[in-house]
C-alpha cells in the first residue's frame, strides 16, 4: 500500500471514531439531565 493511501486510510479510521467517542459522551449528559430531571419532577 501506498503511503498517501495509509494516510487517508488512518483519517478516515481517527473521524469515526472521533464521532462515536462524541456520541458516548452526549449520550452520558443526556442520560445524567434526564436522571437530575427526574428527581426534580
């Protein structure tokens, strides 16, 4: 394999997974308001 396509490859690989560690932690506050919301309720 080439370098330039290792390079991409590796990018693309860090984006997701980028995106699933955002997601992780967005879900872990929403399920921590909705706890907090539902004590106050």
């Amino acid at each position: 394999m080439k370098l330039n396509e290792t390079k991409r490859n590796l990018t693309h690989e860090i984006k997701t997974e980028l995106k699933k560690t955002k997601l992780k932690v967005l879900t872990n506050e929403k399920d921590f308001l909705v706890k907090n919301l539902k004590k106050a309720g």
